[in-house]
C-alpha cells in the first residue's frame, strides 16, 4: 500500500531530511521503497511506494539502525559535541580518521555513518578542526541530540505518518532548527511563545535517519575550503527539488546534490527534463553565535 504523507509540505526545510530518514529506514527493513511528489486536488501531495501498512512502516522507524555513543572508543570523557572532543587531540583529522577506523573495523554501521555526517575533515576550521555538517546550524550539542532517549510508541508514530506532527514540549535542539512550526532556542521560528523547544517525535527520528546518509563534504568558495555537501547551497542556505519521478533513498541523494538547484536562477528547462517541477531555498536565521534555524523555503525555480 502507498502511503500519502498530506501533511508533509515542499516549502518545510525538513521534508527532504525526513523523505530521506523514512526511505533510509524502509531500507534497512530490507524495503526498496521510493517517493515522489504529484498534484492532487488539494496540492501536492508527497507519496511513499512500499508495501507496508502505516504500523508496518513505524516498525521499520522504530528498528532503523541508531549509533551507540559508548560503543566509539573516544580518546576522551564523552562530551556534548564532536567538535570540542577533536579540538583536544594533538591531531584532530588523525583523531577522526582513527575514530572511523575502529568503528568501520568493528562493523560498527551506525556509528560510522554518525562520525561520517557530523563533520568533514575536507575543510578544516582556523584550529584545524574539521568543519561541522551544515544541515546541523540547528543543534548546539550534536552527540548529546543523538544521546537523546525518545519513547518510540508504534501507535503514536503511525498516527504522526498519517496525520503528521504531533508537537510536544521537549528539549529545545531536538528540532534540530530545520522546524519553522516551533520555536528555538528562544528564536521567534514560531508564533506562539509557549511553543518554545516543542519537538515532534517522528520528525526527530526522520532528521536524524536522514542527516546519517548525508555526510558533508569539502568545496571551494571564493578561494577558500568550506564545508558543502547535499543540499547544502552556502554556509548559510540550502535549496532542496521538488521530484515528480520515483526516487529511492540513492537517486534522492544525487538530486539532493545536483548543482542545478543551487544556482541564484535555476534552469527550470534543465529541471523539468529531470522530473523536478520546482526548488525552494531556505536560508538560516542566527539565534546566537553557534545556533541557527531555518525559515519555510521560498521558491526559487
């Protein structure tokens, strides 16, 4: 059975992040599952093409593969963030290249797609600390988030699949800053000031799933090396398509990294020929010096 997410929206930072975790998730099931968009009388409607029923799909959710922090041999007491655990050794890039070694050497899936997403030693930063995901300007502590203990009700989350978000009050980085329906961090992100660190359970899951098959990497920009990656328009904006062909977990990620989609005025004729039928572009918002969170996207092409 198909599953229509109606309430999944295109101009919502996070909806290529979540499609991505829910597609990554079907596929650790062993479900080949792909997405597309498509025109419905009420707009667009995002659709999944699986087998599975809503319950099936939460399963699937709830058993995707998650890294365990204590299972990576840390040089040092676990802290909040990475960054300041590598800035402690002597060597930080050969500190992660050990660190991904021993986890890839233990069959440690999880947890080397974890140290793979977080940061890129392919763009250092002025203590030659490797530069950090830019899909996370909304997490100021990325390994205290992925620590999080979430109740991972089957019922609950087939009911948010089907008819979407149910905020609840909670941590506030667990947004992960790319919610504009919430406030963060005592950011204006949302209208109602109660609303502030409200967190959906199954967006966070989503994100996360997501944000593990989406390691950043290293561009050149005006001379200089800075941290790029899918999705990942400049150090402040990403731009996401809108995707009418079925995509699997792989093919959305090479969309998600098609230079197209990027430019100031995308080629809409070079896009339609590809199945995209539009882009929009979303542009963080500081909240303080290391935090930022992401408005609805405007469109763009």
């Amino acid at each position: 059975m198909d599953l229509q997410l109606g309430w999944m929206r295109p101009e919502a930072p996070y909806m290529p992040i979540a499609t991505l975790g829910l597609l990554s998730a079907l596929e650790d099931a062993g479900d080949l599952a792909t997405a597309a968009w498509r025109e419905a009388p009420i707009g667009l409607i995002l659709e999944v093409f699986t087998n599975r029923s809503p319950d099936e799909v939460a399963d699937a959710i709830i058993e995707a593969p998650w890294p365990d922090l204590g299972l990576i041999p840390w040089a040092t007491t676990l802290g909040q963030a990475i960054k300041p655990m590598l800035s402690e050794a002597a060597d930080p890039v050969s500190e992660l290249r050990r660190l991904r070694r021993a986890v890839s050497d233990r069959g440690l899936a999880a947890e080397r797609r974890l140290l793979d997403c977080l940061v890129t030693e392919a763009a250092l930063d002025d203590g030659g600390v490797p530069g950090r995901n830019r899909l996370l300007r909304g997490v100021k502590a990325d390994l205290s988030s992925v620590k999080e203990k979430m109740k991972l009700d089957r019922e609950t989350l087939a009911v948010e699949l089907v008819e979407g978000p149910l905020w609840k009050n909670g941590g506030s980085g667990l947004g992960l800053g790319l919610s504009p329906e919430v406030q963060t961090f005592g950011g204006t992100t949302g209208r109602n000031p109660s609303s502030v660190g409200s967190h959906s359970v199954l967006l966070y899951k989503l994100l996360w799933l997501g944000l593990l098959r989406l390691p950043p990497y290293g561009v050149l920009h005006r001379g200089r090396r800075m941290v790029g990656g899918p999705l990942i328009t400049d150090q402040s904006s990403v731009s996401w398509p809108i995707w009418t062909s079925r995509l699997d977990s792989r093919q959305l990620k090479t969309y998600f990294s098609m230079s197209e989609i990027h430019e100031p005025e995308p080629n809409v004729d070079f896009l339609s020929r590809r199945g995209v039928t539009a882009v929009y572009r979303s542009t963080s918002v500081p909240i303080n010096t290391m935090v930022s969170v992401f408005r609805w996207g405007r469109r763009v092409a």
